[in-house]
C-alpha cells in the first residue's frame, strides 16, 4: 500500500497521522508513506506496524511538536516524560527517511523532558533522519521493568509488556543535551552525528541507557562523529539509567566538548560494578583512554569484534523489511 501527505493540501492526506489512520486495523502488508516537503506541527502515533516514512530531505521534510514534562493535562496532572513525545513508533519493523523529528519546547531547565521520538517498536530502521530537542531528545523502548519515582512512567506504554527490541538508526543526526539517548533497546548507531547542545550553566551527557540484565549489548555506536555546539569540556559519554547499562563507542571521532573522564555513575558507585561502558579506537580531542573512569573499558580488537557482529545482525534485521 502507497500514500501520500503534502502539507499544501494538493494532494493525498494533509497530514501524516491521517494517512496513518487510514492504514486498516490488522493489515499485513507494508504501507509507505511518501511525505511532500513542508513543516508538519502535529503529534503523530503509529501503533501499526510496518508503517514506512519517507520524506524528501531531512532540511525539507520537518515533524514539530512542543509538548514536555512539566505540562499540564486540563485535570492538572502533568504530562511527564513519557507523555511528552512528537512522534510515537509502537509498531514492529517501522521506519523512516529522510526526515527531522523535533520536540521545540526548549531546555530540559525550564521545561523539563521533551522528548522527540519515542520508538518502542521491534525491527525499527531509521536512516537520513534528524532527532533534534534538549533533554531526552530519542527514547528507544521498552521502558525499564519499574519507575524509580511511582507514577513517572504515565504515556502510551506504562502498562505494555516489557519486550526485547532491536533499533537501526543509520547516517542520522541526534541532538540534545542531557541523556538525550535513552532506553532499554538494543540499538546501533551507524556513521551518526551525535550534536551536543553544550552551556556552561549545564553538564550534558549523551546517552542514559537502561539495558536489562543479561543482555549482551545495549548501545552500540559504530563510526560516529560525537560534536560539539561548543569546544569547552561540558558533556559525559553516559551514565546508567539502570545499573546493568551497556555502551560502545567503536572507531569514533570525539569533540573536545567530551569530559576526560568520559562516563558518569549517576552518582550510583554499586553501578560501577555492572555497567559496561567502553570505546575501541577513539579519535579526536575528547579521546582521553588514559584519563577514563577506572571502571570503564578500553576494548581490544576482539572484543570489539563481537559488538561489530551484534551491530550487522541487528541492520540485517531491521533493515530487511524496507531493502
């Protein structure tokens, strides 16, 4: 099935989450959306899966939204985190191209999270997309077992099943400042431009994942240029989410906005005995190997090697669907 969204109304649906409407409940085929260039302010949900966004130029082809935590519900109660998001991917073996997802309700300090896109889908491929917000800019689901706060969780997943997922995102930009990746997902990121929104006032950190326990991987970064809004040292690798967290920067090129030390315990010293934090063949200013955290690691070739394995067995999955 093929649809179309131009913003200008000449054709097709004006909107993406009306042609996402249209796909009929418990279709098994593929549907690709084609998305004329334009700036579409809408809050979107896909909970089909196979659903494929296709812009025409990331530049061109914008989603905004600005809702955030610290929103209110016309009953009062405030939005949260997870409530937050401008699109929501809950289907299976979803993707996207081509466009920028952005969340503009400005800095996690005066609004709180904001997320961009939350993808809770399993087999989901992003490529040539941008993610651009503040803090949590990109949630990749499933939500961890239980919130650490009660009642923090509220959003369109509090009460699913807690799954294992597989993300791809490829050639994507990511922006953000604090914890702006996040999640439970086994998720690679290939030849990404991960963009650091850094100010004095604030300590940025790139990734907070929350990888269950048991899991062999959690955030895989392949050949990934890390930059900096600014070349001061302000922004951390990571730090856990959850205690069992696992990143990997393999052959990344690392501004000197990156902190020498590179990782963050969150504060939580029992965690420095069951994250897996590591880099192999870092490059630029901010690869500092000899002034990491001591509970960090500096992989060798081969156990390198078994991340860059986990890395194309995951494209080979969510990228089969849309090849």
């Amino acid at each position: 099935m093929h649809l179309e969204v131009d913003a200008s109304g000449r054709a097709g649906f004006p909107s993406i989450q009306a042609a996402v409407d249209a796909i009929p409940v418990g279709t098994n085929e593929p549907v690709y959306i084609s998305i004329k260039k334009g700036v579409y302010r809408e809050k979107i949900v896909i909970d089909k899966p196979q659903v494929h966004l296709i812009g025409e130029d990331p530049h061109t082809t914008i989603v905004r939204w600005d809702d955030y935590a610290k929103k209110t519900f016309p009953d009062g109660r405030p939005y949260q985190t997870f409530n937050s998001y401008t699109i929501f991917f809950g289907g299976d073996y979803c993707s996207a191209r081509h466009i920028t997802f952005e969340n503009t309700a400005g800095p996690g300090d005066q609004v709180g999270q904001a997320i961009a896109a939350y993808v809770d889908g399993d087999g989901c491929y992003f490529e040539d997309c941008q993610f651009i917000g503040w803090q949590d800019t990109l949630f990749t689901g499933p939500l961890p077992l239980a919130p650490l706060i009660p009642g923090s969780f509220t959003g369109p997943r509090e009460h699913g099943p807690r799954r294992d997922t597989s993300q791809y995102y490829r050639q994507c930009t990511i922006m953000g400042d604090i914890d702006f990746i996040f999640g439970s997902a086994l998720a690679v990121f290939d030849s990404c431009r991960i963009i650091s929104r850094c100010r004095k006032e604030t300590v940025g950190y790139i990734t907070a994942p929350s990888t269950p326990q048991g899991r062999r991987a959690g955030y895989i970064f392949l050949r990934c240029s890390l930059e900096g809004t600014e070349n001061f040292p302000s922004t951390y690798l990571g730090r856990p989410w959850r205690n069992h967290a696992r990143c990997v920067f393999l052959e990344c090129s690392m501004g000197a906005h990156i902190m020498p030390e590179g990782w963050h315990n969150w504060d939580k010293k029992e965690a420095e005995r069951t994250v897996v934090f590591g880099e192999y063949k870092s490059e630029g200013p901010g690869a500092q190997p000899y002034q990491r955290v001591p509970w960090s690691l500096q992989l060798n070739s081969s156990e390198a090697s078994s991340y860059y394995t986990i890395a194309t067995t995951v494209r080979t999955k969510c990228a089969g669907p849309i090849s």
